[in-house]
C-alpha cells in the first residue's frame, strides 16, 4: 500500500477536504484514499473521512457541505446511514414535498429498513442539496 493512503502527509497548502469538505491548513494531516475509491485525479481526504469516526458529528450544516462537494466533484453521492437518517428526520419537518423529494425520501426510508446506503445521481443530489438549503437553521 502506498505510504500516502496508509501514513498520509502533511497539508503544504490551505484547502477542503475531497469528499465531506471541512477545511484543511496547512500541517495538517491529509490522506490519499486508495485507487480503487478515486476518480481519475485521486482524492486527498481528511482523517475522519479515510478512517470512520464514530465521534464524528453529522448534523445539517456537514450535510450541506458534503452535499456541494459531491455535487461538484463527483459523479455521484452515496450517504452513510447516519446522513440517510438524518436526512430523513430533516425532509420529514420540511412543509409539502415535491413528487421527485417524496420519490427520494421513500428510497431513503427503504434503506434505512434494509441497512443499505443508496447511491444518488447529480439530479437527486442538487434536489437533496435545496431541500437540506432550506431546512439548514440560518
């Protein structure tokens, strides 16, 4: 394994990280996540995305940020199932729902009966990105 995916390295430059977002500086730990998880570029993540943490809060405001990077830098979104359900408490407060946000908060609450993430397309994660906008406290 690459010592950049096992040991990471340190940030030389200011930035987000590739997948949730979160801020990076300069010195901080940053990870190379494997081959087989990146795009053609590779991706360089932060530690609490290249190793799960359970102390990890998810709340809207990280859900938001995910969702605008996935939204520009990835072909498609695929939520833990921490994000699926919180993203279904958060729809199920939202006022009268679109056909297309009811079509995805359906598919959402069939996998959190099966316990398995469903991947989302561009379209639904632009839909997902204004409905969570607009639930997002201010």
């Amino acid at each position: 394994m690459d010592p950049a995916v096992r040991f990471g390295i340190k940030a030389r430059y200011p930035g987000a990280c590739g997948l949730c977002g979160a801020p990076v500086a300069v010195g901080e730990r940053i990870f190379q996540l494997p081959k087989k998880r990146t795009g053609a570029g590779g991706r360089w993540v932060c530690a609490a995305c290249r190793f799960p943490d359970p102390e990890r809060v998810i709340d809207v405001a990280f859900l938001v940020r995910k969702l605008e990077q996935r939204l520009l830098h990835g072909p498609s979104y695929t939520p833990t199932m921490a994000e699926v359900d919180l993203i279904v408490t958060v729809m199920g407060y939202v006022d009268p729902l679109e056909e297309g946000e009811l079509l995805i908060l359906r598919r959402l609450q069939e996998a959190q009966l099966a316990r398995r993430c469903p991947t989302f397309g561009r379209a639904k994660v632009a839909t997902l990105l204004a409905r969570m906008n607009a639930a997002a406290p201010r």
